[in-house]
C-alpha cells in the first residue's frame, strides 16, 4: 500500500530519447549494435531511434541488418533517399507493413501501385506512454516528392503532444539543405515535440529549443567513420572530384567508429521537449567534439570506448 501511494506521488517524468545520425555501413551498424546496450542504460532510455538508410554498404538496408539492429535495442529504423537500394526490403515492406522501419512519408506514389511500407508510426512504450514517429524527405536538391509541409499537416497535433494524446512526437527531415529544414520546423514548432535533420552526415551546431518547445538540429550527423568523406574512403571520392578516375561506385571507409545523435528529454506535462544536447562518442580519447552528459555517460565512458575500439 505504501509502495503504491509512494508512487502516486512521485512527479510524472518526461521521456528520455536518443535519436542517432545516419549509420554508414558495417563500421556505422556494428558501433551502434554495441554500444546500444550501454547507452540504453546510462542515458535511462524510453525510446532509442537511428536513420539507417545507408546501413548496407553504404547505400540502403537489408531487412537482415535491420533484424541485427532493432534485435540489438533500437527501436525504430528512419530512412531517406536510399531507402530503396536494396531490393530485399521492397519485399520485406511488403511483407511486414508495420515493421518498425519508416520510409519518406511524402515519396511520391501512385495510387495503382502503392509504395511499400509506411512513414509514420505510432509506438506504444512501457507505463502506457505512447509517441509517433514521423518520416519525411526534403524537395530541395533530391528526387520529386509531394510537398513535405502539406505531407506532415494531418500528422501533427493541433496543440501540444499531449493534447494529441502522445507523450512525443519526433520528426526525422533527410533533406540537403538548412534552410529548407529549418523553413519546415519552424511550421512545426508548437505542434511536435523535436524536428531533427538528417542525410549531409556531418553534425551542425545548432542544437536548441524552440520558442514553443520545438527541440531542433540542422544535422544529427552520421555514425561511422568520421576519417573520409561523409563516411566513404577519402581518396575514392578526392579522385572521382578531381575526375582522375572514372565515375565508380563509393566505397565506405575503413577506420575508427563515431556515434553521433541527439537526446532529448521532454516535458510530460505537454510532451514537448525539454532539451536537446547533442551527442558525439569516439573512441578516441580526446575526441572532435566533447561528449555530452558527462555525468550520466561518465561511468561508463570507459567501456563506451572501448567497445568503439573494436569496431
């Protein structure tokens, strides 16, 4: 009895979130598949999210890496551009609707031939929170797609989160350019709890909260190899710039793994966010930028490193 007013009286907490950068190829996937364990822990995770639209290779996901990822901890798979270069998965979409890997909500499709798979969803977690997670691709420089702010309209919540009866409602935008993504969020502020950017593979910046509790950055980055360029081998893609080889296919880079993303913790009172502080884990003992949360990461910072070591 005690145990259950003691409960009761507790103060209602917000979701803690982590949502990682794009994971580029086995050097990306087997650091996050590692380290997700940890991170789950120290951070306190109620929901852990990662765009893997270039987990194979590179370019794409295979419904088997997929597997590999969500069986160790995510919970769910973003997507973008490349979500359809690996043909496996066409079927795999099709086969399994509602697995917890979203496509661009907004990719154009012909209502004769729907496109497989989905672009939001909408995901119960423990003690009865509930979030939706949005999936859209941007306009500018990339392949034709509906219109991304009329595409997301019918999918935010009139007023706050929790009037929409979600305790958070995160949006992944895989688009090329700031502006447009920062055009979008600020549509959004008010009516989602974080807008957060993905596809350029290199973190911005910018992480903060919005006037009306809107948490946002440009570029989550990417998880891989942070020495090439945007995650494949340097010299590859230096040589195809300077057109001295002829146009060949990117190869990923070999080297040390980075995890880059973003936490969030929201307020349960509206489901909007909190704060936002950008995450960078290295395995290198002064890495390019600082890890945030040293005191919830500092215990286990060490083994954190070590398992990006073995990547």
């Amino acid at each position: 009895m005690f145990d259950d007013e003691q409960k009761r009286c507790e103060p209602k907490r917000g979701l803690n979130i982590l949502f990682l950068g794009d994971i580029v190829a086995a050097t990306g996937r087997n650091a996050v598949i590692r380290a997700t364990p940890l991170l789950r822990k120290a951070l306190a995770l109620d929901l852990l999210c990662a765009n893997a639209e270039n987990a194979a290779h590179g370019f794409g996901l295979t419904p088997s890496i997929a597997e590999h990822l969500l069986e160790a901890g995510l919970d769910l798979l973003t997507t973008g551009n490349h979500v359809w270069d690996q043909p496996l998965l066409i079927d795999y979409l099709r086969a399994n609707p509602t697995a917890p890997i979203l496509r661009p909500h907004n990719m154009h499709s012909d209502p004769r031939a729907p496109l497989p798979g989905r672009g939001y969803a909408d995901l119960a977690l423990s003690e009865g929170k509930s979030v939706r997670v949005v999936n859209i691709i941007g306009q500018v420089f990339m392949e034709p797609c509906a219109h991304p702010w009329f595409s997301l309209q019918p999918l935010l919540a009139e007023g706050s989160p929790q009037d929409a009866g979600w305790d958070a409602l995160l949006i992944d935008c895989h688009a090329e350019t700031t502006a447009e993504k920062l055009a979008l969020a600020h549509l959004c502020d008010g009516k989602a709890t974080a807008f957060l950017g993905t596809h350029t593979h290199i973190p911005t910046a910018d992480a903060g909260v919005f006037p009306k509790g809107l948490a946002y950055q440009t570029d989550l980055g990417m998880c891989g190899c942070y020495d090439s360029i945007i995650g494949f081998d340097r010299k590859l893609s230096v040589a195809r710039y300077l057109k001295e080889i002829p146009r060949t296919r990117f190869e990923p880079a070999q080297g040390r793994a980075s995890l880059c993303g973003v936490f969030v913790q929201t307020d349960p009172a509206t489901g909007y966010a909190r704060r936002i502080e950008p995450l960078r884990l290295s395995a290198d003992e002064n890495p390019l930028l600082p890890s945030v949360l040293p005191q919830a990461l500092h215990p286990c910072k060490k083994d954190l490193q070590e398992t990006l070591q073995a990547c």
